[in-house]
C-alpha cells in the first residue's frame, strides 16, 4: 500500500481525533470520583469479610492439634502391640 493511500485512509481518524479535548481537571475520562463510589450503595464488607485479616482459627484449634498428636503416638504403640502379639518381631 502506497504512503498517499495509507494517509487517505487514516485521515478521517485524524479528524475525529482533533476533536477529542482532554478533561480540564486533568483525568482520563471515564470512570467515577471516589467520593461517589464511597456512596453509591451498600456495605457489604461484613457480609463476606468474617474476621481479621490473618486470623484463621477457631475455638477448637489448639484442642484438634492435642487430638491428633495423641491420636499418632495411640497408633503408633497400638501397631507396635500388634507386631509384637503376632510373634512379628
């Protein structure tokens, strides 16, 4: 394509683009000020957002982990007791 065709073509963009005037406050375009988003609607942070960021654990947990440590070490002797009963070892 020829540079006086490409030109012919992009011309009416040009045009269309001349008359295109930035905001005077400096933006973009578009969009909302934050100030009205802070007000446009319902707080719904607590709906999703139960407790503290990082904070995981429940009333159990400190309990849940006594369970399983003595859970391991009960089946660990109960294994044992079998192998032994059995004439294994």
């Amino acid at each position: 394509m020829k540079f006086s065709q490409q030109n012919a073509r992009i011309r009416p963009y040009k045009r269309n683009l001349s008359n295109v005037r930035p905001d005077p406050d400096g933006s973009l375009g578009g969009g909302y000020d934050p100030e009205d988003i802070a007000e446009a609607g319902e707080e719904v942070t607590h709906s999703f957002i139960k407790v503290l960021p990082g904070f995981k654990a429940n009333r159990w947990s400190p309990s849940l982990k006594v369970v399983s440590w003595v859970g391991g070490i009960v089946a660990v002797v109960a294994a044992a007791g079998l192998v032994k009963w059995l004439g294994w070892a």
